[in-house]
C-alpha cells in the first residue's frame, strides 16, 4: 500500500520526541511499534519532516485517544479524554479467520459467522471484510502476513483487470492479479480467468468461472514486516 500524496508538516525533532514519549506512556518498545504500525523497525529513528496521512491513520487506530495535535504540534495534552477516544464504527470490519493464499489454492470453510469475528479497524471506509494474506507470491505488493481489506465486486458488471483481487473459489481463496482468457474477454460461465502472481517465482494459472464464488476488490493493505 502506497501512502497518500498529503503529508503532514511539522518539525522533525519535536514529533520525533514527542512520539518516543508516546512509546514510553504506553510502555511499548520501538520494536513492538513498528510491528503493529506495519514499518521497518528503523522507522522512527529515519523520520524525517512530515508524517504521511495513511501512516497517521494507522497511528491513530493503535492509539485511538492519541491527541494528533499534541503529537504534530505540541497542542493540547497527549491523551485525550475517553469519549473523544472512540473509534467511528464505520471503519470497523470483520477480520476473517482464514488466510488469502497467495502461494497455492487452499481450502476455505464456509459458512464463517461473521458476528464472531475480530473486529479491526480499516484505514479506509466502504471495506466489507479483512483478510490476512499467507506466502509470498504478490511480494514485493503484498507480503506474507499483511492484512488486506476488501470489497466485493460485481464480477458480471465489470472485472478491473489486470488488478489484484481476492478470489473465492470452491477450491480456496487466492489473492492473484486477474486477466481474461482469450476465449473470455468478458466473464461468461464457460470460460476462466488467468490469476497471475507478482512474484516471476510462480507460474500464472487458470481459475474457471464457474468454480468462482465471488471477486473482492482490495481497498487497501497493511503491510507486515519481520522483527525477527
């Protein structure tokens, strides 16, 4: 996921500082925080004059009674009182307990309740569901363990092709970039879809139409990286 063209502008060292006391409030160590802000553990300490909105978003979804003008500015107190801290409902989505493959088709079982659930707050409005993605076929895109939020598309309306996609299939779910077959340049139930990986690693396949349940859109991503 690419972070939005807008920035934030402070001072460098001041949100620097201000942010290291932050991670001392909270009792929570650089390492832990790049993990769950989805960075290289090297971030903070490579900060340089601007915070991206996108990085700003997911800051405030692990800190959600984080004061953003105390952090940005220096105004007001670091924490804000419990009732400004509440998170809007409509970024919270269903984080499903299956994992995109992004390496082989795997199998999925249905029926899942979407009432129990995690919950996990999208970076964006308009998601229908997250899902962790499993194997590194889409990196450098997508990598193992990233959580991607989707929406489902009508695929018999219009495929964005050549797009990366969460496919549901009676075989399991995959996260591939779609393309037409030659003998589907639409989406007819006779035909299949060629499912291509980022990684040369992994040679394309077909998928047939008619073993598709459903197309997700991917809204965005949170990447993950190693600590290990």
């Amino acid at each position: 996921m690419q972070d939005s063209d807008h920035f934030y502008s402070p001072e460098e060292s001041t949100v620097k500082s201000r942010l290291l006391q932050l991670l001392k409030q909270k009792r929570m160590s650089q390492t832990e925080f790049a993990r769950l802000m989805g960075v290289s553990p090297t971030y903070i300490g490579a900060m340089r004059r601007s915070i991206p909105d996108a990085r700003m978003r997911r800051l405030l979804e692990i800190f959600p009674d984080l004061n953003r003008d105390w952090l940005l500015f220096g105004e007001g107190e670091m924490l804000l009182e419990e009732e400004e801290a509440e998170i809007d409902d409509s970024y919270l989505v269903p984080l499903l307990p299956v994992k995109a493959f992004a390496g082989n088709l795997q199998s999925w079982a249905t029926g899942v309740e979407l009432r129990n659930c995690e919950k996990v707050v999208s970076p964006v409005k308009g998601v229908d569901f997250a899902i962790r993605i499993s194997g590194n076929s889409m990196e450098p895109e997508f990598q193992n363990g990233s959580i991607l939020y989707i929406k489902r598309i009508n695929g018999r309306a219009f495929i964005p092709w050549g797009n990366p996609m969460v496919i549901d299939t009676e075989n399991g779910v995959v996260v591939k970039a779609v393309y037409p077959s030659e003998q589907n340049a639409g989406y007819d139930s006779d035909g299949y879809i060629i499912a291509k990986s980022y990684n040369p690693a992994y040679p394309p396949f077909k998928i047939p139409v008619e073993s598709i349940y459903s197309l997700y859109r991917i809204l965005s991503s949170t990447k993950q990286y190693s600590t290990m």
